[in-house]
C-alpha cells in the first residue's frame, strides 16, 4: 500500500466515522471506485486490504452506534446469512482445512461487510436517490482515468499500489481498467450501473447525464465484450418497463428460446456464448468451453467444491497451479463450496427479485416514480446476474453488486408515497419526484 492509498484510506475511515447516516455509504462506495483491491497489506496469512480496513470499519460503526437495519430482517438479509454459513462450512470438506477457512472467511467478509453496512445506512427510497446522485460523481473521475489509460496505455491508479502501470493490450486494443483488477471488471460495473443512472434522468438530469456517459465510458473504454453485452441486457431490462405488466409471458419466452437454442444447434446451447466477440479481442469460446467443463466434472465439485480444476482446460493461469481462469461466479461459487453454496447465492438473488416484484405490486402496477426506481434497481441487479456469466467479481468490484441488493431491501421496506410524492405517469421518460429530505 502507497502513501496515497494509506492518505484516502484515512480520509474515508474519517468521513465514515463523522458523516451522518444518510451519507455513510458514500466513503464505501468511494473507496470501491478509487481503491484498487490489491493496496494493503499481509499480517500472516490475512490479507489486510484498504477497503477491508474501510469496511471493517463500517461494521464498527453499525454496532456503536446501534444502526440496525431498515425494516428489520427479510429475506435477502436472512439468505445473506445461509450463504455465509455455508461458504464457512464448505472449508471443513478440504485436507486443508485451515488454509480454505481462511480464504471462505475473506470471501465472506467482503460479501456481508459490503451488504450489511449499504444496507443499514440505506434506509429509504430518498438515500436510494441521494447515492444514486452521488455514485454518479463519483464515477466521473474512474472515467477520465480510463480515457487517458485508454490513449496513453498507463494506468493512473497505479499509484496507489496493488496494480501495474501498464494496461492490457490485446490484439492491439488497450483494454483500460482504471482502479479494478480487471477491464472486464470495469465495465461491468459502468454496465450495472446504467439502470440506476436512469432513475436520475427527470429530477437531477445533470447529474443523470453524467452518470449515463461515465458508465457508457468505462464500459466502451474497457474493450470488452461482456461489458457490452452487460449494457445491452441492462438496456433491454430498462426498456422492458413499457411492458412490465407481460413479464411473465417475456421470462416463459426466455426459456423457450434457449430450448429452441438446444434443438437446432449441434453443441450445447451454451456455446452460443462462443460466438459473441463485439470487440475482436474477446477469450468467448472459454466462456461457453468452462460451463462445459463444470458439467462433465461436476462429480468432482458438487458436494463441496474442489480445490483442484486444472485438469479442466488443456490450459490453466499463471497465478495458480491448481486452478484454470473461472470467468463465470456461478461456477465459481460452485468451486468454493459445491452445489450447495451455487444455489444459495442463485437463491439469494431470485430473493431479491421477489423483493422487487412484491413492492411493485404493493404499488398497484402504476407507473409512478417509486415504481420506476424499484424497476431501476431490478435492472441493475439483472445486469450484474448476467454479468456474472462471464466474470467474476474477485475484487472491489463487487461492492457495487451488494450495493444493488442493500438498495432493494431498504426501498422494498418503504410504504408507498411515505417519503417520495410523485403524479402518475407512463413511458421510460415519465417518473418525477420530490423529496422530503
């Protein structure tokens, strides 16, 4: 860790400790913006990060200052904690057993130190609104880093260690990747966070406007395929708020068309995924070459993971011995703790959709400006499900998925119209609101 990153590390550990509760995410979601993963340090075999000390922190400050949760438990909160406890469990099936319960601990501390803290200091539709407005700014200065990375091929963030100053070239595109440790990793984020820039556009368009061409940025920026593909279903999803009252019929024709997939191609229909290349520099074929591998050796990793895969791939990573590149975190879930542990974060997910959908019906189907910005967040959280097909979030990254999660409970727990007036109206363009802030 630099001097630099041990100065923000400071100033967000300050400003989270003194900022009032409806501001207290916005430290969290700064240092996952600027903060690569890799600034900290090691004391034995624990890796102590800079936005683990923030989230530490954050943690700290829910218990002395008695900030519980908005509405209490519910069931994405309750799953949160299933998934947890099996990602702990899973590590007593390894010969290992110390090693691999101190990478589930890790694992599990960034999930429920990102998730619990947004999701306590989120507390309503009106703090949904006001960090949406403030992670748009905040993502202005990770997209002109990536631009100059873009034309000089050095990568700013470095500086505050854990990265390397030279950005990835492939097939003579340079694929920014600002402060993640990924360009994919980048982009995803900006695709995830389109939707949610949407919900600005009527009553801060400004800042809406903003946040629209920084996300667009870091996703083109990237020069990766997913990321596009991300903003493409993150775009089909906003869209899909004209039609929200047929979704039913949308999703059974989702299932039909990938069963149409398997009747007419030869291969699996997963190996669709091998075609898609938008950028020319695009690994696609090991997207759809991993979930097959993950099926022909699933008796290996079901009951509990394995800590073996490279005999998966005739190919494996220079970081691991034992490990091929697990570009998709379903598997990947799949790896640390078997089917157990893919199926309670699936579950955790399919939770938060319900979520979603019970407080739009709560709403009446009208298309209001609370119902938009709940359909916002379903948006964003649909981009990071398929965004999860071929990456995984292995870095700070992932603050921005549980941000999405935390933003759905604390805004599902709100009656309508108790914080947030707004007329009536329909289209994409129509939801207006105003705060009682």
């Amino acid at each position: 860790m630099s001097g630099l990153a041990m100065a923000l590390v400071g100033i967000d550990a300050l400003l989270l400790l003194l900022l009032p509760r409806r501001w207290a995410a916005v430290p969290i979601l700064a240092a996952a913006c600027y903060l690569p993963v890799g600034a900290g340090f090691d004391i034995g075999p624990i890796n102590v990060y800079g936005i683990r000390i923030i989230l530490m922190l954050a943690l700290l400050r829910m218990l002395l200052r008695n900030e519980g949760l908005a509405g209490g438990m519910n069931r994405v909160d309750w799953l949160m904690l299933w998934w947890s406890l099996v990602a702990i469990a899973s590590s007593l099936f390894y010969d290992d057993t110390m090693s691999v319960f101190v990478n589930r601990a890790g694992l599990v501390f960034m999930a429920c130190g990102c998730y619990f803290p947004l999701r306590a200091f989120c507390t309503s539709r009106d703090d949904v609104m006001r960090l949406t407005r403030a992670l748009a700014l905040l993502l202005w200065p990770v997209a002109l880093a990536m631009l100059h990375e873009k034309l000089d091929g050095t990568n700013v963030f470095a500086e505050f260690g854990g990265l390397s100053p030279y950005s990835e070239v492939r097939n003579g595109t340079i694929r920014a990747q600002g402060a993640f440790s990924h360009s994919i990793l980048a982009g995803s984020v900006g695709a995830s966070m389109l939707p949610l820039m949407a919900m600005l556009w009527r009553t801060h368009r400004a800042t809406a406007l903003a946040g629209i061409a920084a996300a667009l940025g870091m996703v083109f920026m990237s020069g990766s395929t997913g990321p596009i593909m991300g903003s493409a279903f993150a775009l089909a999803a906003l869209l899909m708020w004209r039609g929200r009252q047929h979704m039913r019929l949308v999703r059974w024709g989702a299932v039909a068309a990938y069963v149409g997939l398997e009747l007419v191609m030869n291969a699996p229909a997963y190996f669709i995924f091998a075609y898609i290349d938008l950028t020319g520099s695009s690994t696609s074929w090991h997207r759809a070459a991993l979930i097959d591998a993950a099926v022909i050796h699933f008796p290996e990793w079901w009951l509990a993971g394995t800590s073996y895969t490279r005999h998966w791939m005739p190919y494996g990573v220079p970081w691991s011995s034992n490990h091929i590149d697990i570009t998709n975190y379903y598997i990947r879930m799949g790896v640390y703790g078997g089917l157990p542990l893919m199926l309670m974060f699936i579950a955790v997910m399919a939770a938060a959709f319900s979520l979603a959908g019970k407080s739009l019906r709560a709403l009446g189907g009208a298309g209001s400006g609370e119902a938009f910005l709940i359909w916002t967040l379903g948006a964003s959280l649909f981009a990071h499900v398929t965004n999860f097909l071929s990456v995984s979030y292995f870095d700070q990254s992932i603050v921005f998925f549980y941000f999405t999660l935390a933003a759905i409970g604390s805004a599902a727990v709100q009656q309508a119209g108790s914080s947030i007036q707004v007329p009536a109206t329909s289209g994409f363009e129509g939801p207006q609101y105003r705060f009682n802030t």
